[in-house]
C-alpha cells in the first residue's frame, strides 16, 4: 500500500513539471512574437522616418531649383530688354550701314561694267547696260531700245541678256 501513493505522488509531480515546462515555453513563444512585433514596429517606423528624411532633402531640392529658374526667368528677361531697347536704338545705324553697303555695290557694279551707263547716262528705263529693265538693248539693224528685231515685246533672249550682265542675284 504504501507504493501506491508514492507513485502517485511521482507521477503527479512529474505532470506538475511538464506543466511548469509547457507554461515556460508557452511565455517564450508569446515574449518572443512579442518582440518580433516591436522589431516590426521599429522597422516600419525607420521606413518612415528615411521616406521623411528623403521627402525633405527632395522638397529642399525643388525649392532651390525653383529659385535658380527664377533668377533665369529674370535674367534673361533683363538681357531681352536690354538687347531690345539696344536693338531700337541701333536701328538707324543699321539702315545707315546697308544703305552704304548697297552704294559700294553699285559703285563696284558700275566699274566692272563701264558699257552699263546708268540713269545718270541716259539710259532708256534707268536699266544697266543702256537697256530698258527686261529689254534686250537696241535691236542691230535700228529699232526701239529694248525691242526686238521684228518690232515685238522682248523674249527670252532679252532677259537672257539681262540676267547675263545683272547676274541671277539681281546685282
């Protein structure tokens, strides 16, 4: 008789320890999803923090790219109005020096091609080379400055004539 109740008195403690085990095991596993929630937490909270960090850097970014367009906007609006007003005032200057160029043109022109005349030559039409603009010249045989032999308008053998001793730019 005296066996029977140490036995159970042994397997009792023995289940009393399983059950002390099983509880420790079972507040491990909770401490530990425990901390892997908080290691979570604090992951997802440096997410944060570095998406903030980078969102400011970014918009400190624009606001300095916003300031250099700026100054370029005001620039360049300062260089157009200074080539503007610089441009209405050099006008004249301009007018004055192509009128120049196309006396020294007309001056070449007229040394290169003595026959030419001019108006100041009497040339019928104020053409160069004594013909009237279009013409071909006086026809061979008499006739009308700047018509044909047979009397007509002139061809296109007078305007070959004149683009010949004009040349194709006019002069």
């Amino acid at each position: 008789m005296s066996d029977a109740p140490s036995q159970r008195s042994v397997a009792s403690s023995a289940r009393r320890q399983q059950n002390a085990e099983l509880a420790v095991a079972e507040e491990r596993s909770r401490a530990t999803a425990q901390a892997a929630a908080a290691a979570a937490r604090a992951a997802r909270l440096a997410a944060a923090e570095l998406a903030a960090a980078r969102a400011e850097v970014e918009a400190a970014e624009a606001e300095d790219a916003a300031r250099a367009a700026e100054v370029e906007v005001e620039t360049l609006r300062g260089s157009l109005s200074g080539s503007i007003a610089g441009d209405t005032t050099a006008d004249g200057d301009l007018e004055g020096l192509a009128r120049e160029r196309a006396r020294q043109r007309t001056a070449r022109w007229a040394a290169a091609h003595p026959h030419g005349g001019g108006p100041e030559a009497g040339a019928p039409g104020g053409g160069p080379g004594g013909r009237a603009p279009g013409g071909g010249g006086g026809a061979p045989g008499g006739g009308a400055p700047g018509w044909g032999a047979r009397g007509g308008a002139p061809g296109y053998h007078g305007l070959q004539a004149v683009v010949r001793d004009v040349g194709p730019g006019g002069g």
